[in-house]
DNA sequence: CACCTTATTTATCATATGATAAATTACTAG
DNA sequence: CTAGTAATTTATCATATGATAAATAAGGTG
C-alpha cells in the first residue's frame, strides 16, 4: 500500500544497494527467499555489521533490513531487540579474530623477538586493519567501555605480556611470569602506535602512507630499543 | 505505554540530571534568565559538547536544552540546524587549544630536544587529556573524516616535523626544511602512542597506570632511540 | 497434489526527534 | 511608569525509529 519509505528515503546516505538478486532470471520481482534460521541470522549480523561501522550504532534497524534484503520486522524474528543483534555484532567482531596458531608462534624460542612479532603482527594486521574493523571497533569503545575493556585485557594477556616474558629472556634477564603494570607500558605504547596508524591509513585513507611491514617494523624496533637501553648501558657488548 | 526503555535503561550512561538551579530562591519556579546573544550562545554550545562527548553527534538536541537549561526550540533561534551546533562544536573543540608560546619553544635550540618536547608533551596533556575532548574528537573522526584529516594535519606541521628538523639538528644531520612522509612515520607511532595511551587513561579510566609524564618521557625516549640508531650506529661514540 | 509448518511480509503503534509558529515575559529606553 | 524589543516558552508538526500483531506464502512431507 504505501511506498515502503525505505526505498525512496535512504537517510545514511549509504549505497545499500543489496535488493535480492534476480537470480538468473530478468526482472524478477523482489521474490521471497526462505532461509534457514542460522542463514539468515547470519545474513542480519553481517548487514547490522556494515550499517554500524558506518553510521554507528545509531544505525537503523530498517537500513539494516534493507542492506540484508529483508523487511525490517524480520529482523525481530531473530533479535528480540536491538541491543541483542548489538551484542551480537559485538560477538562477531571480536570473537573468532584470534588464530590459536599464534600463541605457540610468539613463545617459539628457536627465534630472535623481532623476527616472532614482526610475522605475528603482520597477520594480526590482515585480521583487523581494516575499515569495517577499526570503525566498529572504535564505535563499541565510545558505546560500552566494558567490552572495551575486556578487549584490552585480551590484547595484554595474549600479546603484550608474551612480549615482555620473551624479550626479557633474549636480554638474558631471566624467565619471569610476572610482569607488572609498569613493564607493560612501553609495550601498549607500541601496539598503540600501530593502532593509531592503522586508523589514519585505512580509516582516514591518507595516500603515500608507508607500508603497514614496515611500520610495524619500526614500532617494534622503538620497543626493543627502549628495553636494550633499560636493560643496561645501551648496545653494551655482553 | 511503554516504559521508555531510556529511563529505566540508558545506553549511554549519562546522567542528564541538569534541572535548571533555583538561583538563590528555593522553590523558585523554573525561571526565565534572558542572556545576550553571544552568553547564551556559549551556554549551548558548552551543553552540546558535554552531551556530545558522552552520547556521540545523535544526542538530542532535547537533551542538550536540557543542560543548558532552555526549552529545546530556543536552540533553534542561535543555530539553524542542528548541523550548525555540531559546526560550531567543532570549532570550539579543535581551535584554540593551540598556546602560540610552543612554536618558539619547539624550536629554542638552547635545550636538548627531550627536554622541550618532554615539556610541550605535558602541557599539551593538560589541554587534550580529558575524556571529554578525547571522546568527542573520536566522534567526529568517526561522523566527519575531512576534519580529522585536517586536524590531522596540524599535528604534523605544528608538532611533528618540527620534531623531525629539531632531532636532525641535534644529530649533526644539518638543518633541511623538508621533511618526507617517511621520516614523519617514527614521530606518528610516538605520538599516536600517546593518543592511545590517553584513551585507555582518561576515557576507560584504567585504574594504576603509569603517570602521564613517565608515559611520554618513555615515548620520546622509543622515537630518539629510533634515530639515534638510524644515523649511524647505535650508540656509536662521535 | 494437498497440507502444514514457519519464514516472511504488510499494516500499524508509540515514542523520539529535528524543526517551526505563535504566545509570553524579561529587560531597557524614554 | 510605559512601551517596545527580543529572549524565552508553549504548542505543534512531520518524519524517523524500535517494536508488535496479523496476514501471506515458500518449501518440505505425506
């Protein structure tokens, strides 16, 4: 009966382009398209997904019915609200990023520190160096500090501490378990940086920006230096 | 009908508690101050950026009266569009939190480079390190990618390559004007390390982390190192 | 084919929100 | 004190948005 507002009104200015293809057929009508409840649950979070990391998670639940190809009370078939198909979101984009590979690879003693890092965060890079990543990611950090926080406590427990641990036995400082909250600071500074460059290059899209192999390399190389100065004199022969 | 899920459960965690204050009187009904144009006009933009900060660009502009103390639709009488308060945000987040006195300071050639930009860094601090300028610049970075790219911008000229040139001087590398995207990649990590830092600070209020002065000696420390060891050899005696 | 389950759509509601017009009242000049 | 200017409020609109109920139809099973 009436317009479907959506269609002639698409207020996030996004090209949600996403009607249900005409499979091989012509001019096929918007034909109905059953799924099975885990399909299409998937389909919505991927579409709420592209919506948030857009227009933040003020995004609208009929744009994100739009770019899924469905009507919009569909969605509450499979959320009951809103908040559940955030927290979902929330789920897909952090969960499931971390390749259990990984933690084996950065106590691999076989190898120099750098050489471990360097490898790990190019891959880690290929994970979250992108838009819809960073964007989403930042958006969640200013929504719910709490996830944001658990987030972090993942970066430190996963990445950082191993860090400190192996590169304190390189410098022959002995194999400690501990490490405190003042020892991790120059690490986030490190991943900080990378984080913060990540944003400008593939958020901001600056042009000419060096390569994210060799940015890493830098910024590991500033760690590693720093911990060589405060492990004695600096570049003392041993 | 429905309980206004805001009430009883409210998203942001904001408390909009801002009733307007019986001035002296007690009971005083909610009454009318008339302010000048260019007072009232402050007031708002003053209980935009707090409601901004905390709720991102999509707090509402009831909301904000509210702060303010004023009916919503007085908003409208100082600023046409809601677009226009968020404009007028902008500039009052991101102009003039420049102190004209650092550009000479940057550039005072009677102290080490670490010393002046160990202090530029912590007065610097003072200005950008809280939650409410932090949260709101990641907002707008997030809703508006020409203004962050410019502010952006600013950082690099006005901080970073005179870091650069500063650095070289002190290194004996002579005096060059021009500063390549390459050689700005080492001061971004340093100072994006900061920026990180500061969120995790001052916007996750992450309790026992480091003092903000050791942070940023410790970072200027990663980008010297980083040089010294690019001029020539590390620590190689002159 | 006929039937039944349920995925999907249509229609609709209640509230939130940006915005406008008209009524009101605080302050000031004469 | 009075009048007038303009700051401020009240009333209101149109649309957006989260959410729900009822109607429709796709696809599997007998």
């Amino acid at each position: 009966m009436f317009p479907n507002r959506d269609t002639i009104f698409n207020p996030s200015g996004v090209d949600v382009a996403n009607t249900p293809q005409p499979d091989t057929h012509e001019e096929t009508a918007p034909r109905r398209r059953r799924l099975s409840r885990d399909a299409r649950k998937d389909e919505i979070v991927q579409a709420a997904v592209a919506q948030f990391s857009e227009a933040g998670f003020d995004g609208s639940t009929r744009d994100i019915a739009l770019r899924a190809g469905i009507t919009q009370p569909l969605l509450y078939r499979y959320f009951p609200s809103k908040e559940d198909l955030i927290e979902a979101v929330y789920e897909k984009v952090y969960l499931d990023r971390w390749n259990p590979a990984w933690d084996a690879a950065l106590i691999d003693r076989s190898r120099p520190v750098k050489d471990r890092f360097q490898d790990f965060y190019e891959e880690y890079a290929q994970t979250i160096f992108d838009p819809e990543w960073l964007r989403i990611s930042s958006f969640a950090a200013l929504r719910n500090a709490q996830i944001h926080d658990w987030y972090n406590h993942v970066v430190q427990e996963m990445i950082l501490k191993p860090l400190v641990r192996e590169r304190r036995v390189e410098l022959g400082m002995g194999d400690t378990v501990l490490v405190s909250k003042d020892a991790l600071e120059a690490p986030w500074l490190m991943h900080g940086s990378l984080l913060h460059y990540a944003k400008r290059r593939f958020v901001l899209e600056i042009d000419g920006m060096s390569d994210t192999s060799d940015v890493i390399s830098q910024a590991l190389d500033m760690y590693l230096l720093l911990t060589q100065a405060d492990a004695g004199q600096p570049c003392a022969d041993s």
